[in-house]
C-alpha cells in the first residue's frame, strides 16, 4: 500500500537511538515453526488422525500422499465426522474429510507476512513446505511464542 503523503516527525537523538534499537529486521518464519511436525496419509483412517491428534496435543495435522502436502486435518474436522450419524471414523479416510486448500509457506517466509494472512483469513495454521516437502507447522500457538518473544525484546 502506497500513501499520497508523508508524515515527518521530528525525533530527538536520544529517541532516535532508541527507535533505532527496536527497528530489527523481521524474522523468517522458520525460526519459530514447529519444524518436524506429525502427518498422516491421506489414505489413513480418521479414527487414526484423531488418536494421534489426542495423544500429541495437537490441533492442525498435515496430510500426505507420499512426501507432497495434499490437505489438512483439523480438530473441528474430526468433530465434526463425529457428530453425523452416519459418518463412522472407523471407515472413513482422512481425504473424505481433510480441507484441500491449505495455507502453505516457504520457511523463508517472514514473520508479519504469515500472520497477516492468516489473521485476515482466519487461519488457524500454516504449513511450512520447502522443494514441495513439508518442513514444519506455524500454528496461533507459534505465533503467541513469536509474539511474546518480540515483545520481551529476545529477538536477536
């Protein structure tokens, strides 16, 4: 976005000093990703996501088919199979029910560009994929870290 008109501000040399400390270049994403994330196959059965779900205490699972990301499995996907009558986790896969559009990124990608997006989208994750293989998870839980850590001024 490109504005008309420029506001100047006059800054004393001691404020000046100090906006200068907290300017910092923007992180890529990578630094706070949770790099090694769990996945499933898409050919897996829901029961299965949901038990793997359960036990790491985790809310977004990345789904597979062979080493490419082809969807994305969500707690409230797993609910929702849940409470249809006549859906059985037991009989349906992961591609019945994961969402095919999935917010992806490069771990190259910065910081405020990812959260931008998946705060105006609504997004509850990012999957992190590198040469099409799929190299972390960037969930609002990593963002609330990377949040804290940039407010708390551990940035380096």
């Amino acid at each position: 976005m490109y504005f008309s008109n420029l506001i100047r501000i006059s800054v004393s040399s001691s404020q000046s000093a100090r906006l200068h400390s907290m300017t910092k270049a923007i992180p890529q994403i990578q630094k706070y990703m949770t790099t090694q994330p769990h996945s499933i196959g898409s050919d897996q059965k829901i029961v299965q996501a949901e038990k793997m779900m359960r036990e790491h205490s985790f809310r977004h699972l990345p789904v597979l088919d062979g080493s490419k990301v082809v969807g994305l499995l969500s707690d409230r996907d797993i609910k929702l199979v849940e409470i249809l009558k006549d859906a059985d986790p037991n009989k349906l896969c992961v591609s019945d029910v994961m969402r095919e559009d999935v917010f992806s990124v490069s771990p190259n990608a910065l910081l405020n560009d990812v959260c931008l997006e998946m705060a105006e989208k609504k997004y509850g994750s990012a999957v992190v994929v590198d040469n099409q293989k799929l190299v972390g998870i960037f969930t609002e839980v990593d963002a609330m870290r990377a949040l804290s850590e940039l407010l708390t001024g551990r940035l380096g």
